[in-house]
C-alpha cells in the first residue's frame, strides 16, 4: 500500500495565533505549554489581588484620617469659641462690678443732672476705668 497525499495550497499557509499578533510578547506567551500559561496567570491574579488590596487599604486609612482630622479641627473651633466666650463673660462681669463703685454712681448722677464734675472725682473715676480697661 502505497500512501500518496497530495498537499493544497491551503494547507501549507496554516496561520496560528501566535501568527495574528504582533506583539512579541503575546508570541512567545502563546508559545508556551499549558503548565507556563496557568503559572503566568495563576502569578499574575495574585499580583493584581495583592496589589488591590494594598491600593484599596492605602485608600480607606487615607479617608479615615482626614475625616478624623476634620472632626478635631470643628472640636478645635468649638474649644475655641467656648474659650472666647468665657473670656468675653469675664470682661462683662468685671465692669458689671465697677458699676456698683460709689465713686462711678454719683459720677453719672451728677453728669444726669447737668452739674460740674469736681477734678478730683473726674480723676478718680478715669483712674477707676483705666484701671479696669488695664486689667
């Protein structure tokens, strides 16, 4: 028995995949056994997990600390605030007690009726308030 095959153009110009591509690369990966191709990929799919992990820890920690600086910037406003508010009471209730002064109370009466201040009492009461604005 004698075989005789007979080869048609079309079977001599077989194109692979590795023909299709041009990336060299791509060739030499389509080239490769089954075993190299499923270490390539298995290699690969933890890279990208791992890498994902990373990226998506660096994020939430990254948000996580600028919302935990923005609440102790409003907590940092709001002692400041109080603070000042304290400091404006003070104030207050410290001219509150020079209006009970004797000297102060019939300054401002007299000044009420249209009478003359004596020198003495306009120098103890501008001391009296000096002495306040100072303190």
């Amino acid at each position: 028995m004698n075989y005789t095959f007979k080869v048609s153009p079309q079977t001599t110009q077989v194109k692979t995949a590795s023909s299709k591509t041009r990336n060299h690369w791509l060739k030499k990966f389509y080239n490769l056994p089954i075993s190299r191709k499923q270490l390539i990929a298995l290699i690969f799919c933890q890279l990208v997990s791992i890498l994902g992990i990373g990226i998506g820890g660096t994020l939430i920690i990254t948000r996580g600390l600028q919302n935990q600086l923005r609440e102790q910037a409003k907590i940092e406003v709001a002692v400041s605030d109080i603070n000042y508010n304290i400091k404006i009471n003070q104030m207050s209730l410290g001219f509150r007690g020079q209006s009970d002064n004797a000297l102060i109370i019939r300054a401002a009466i007299l000044n009420d009726s249209n009478r003359n201040l004596s020198r003495n009492l306009k120098a103890s009461v501008k001391q009296i308030l000096q002495n306040e604005i100072e303190a």
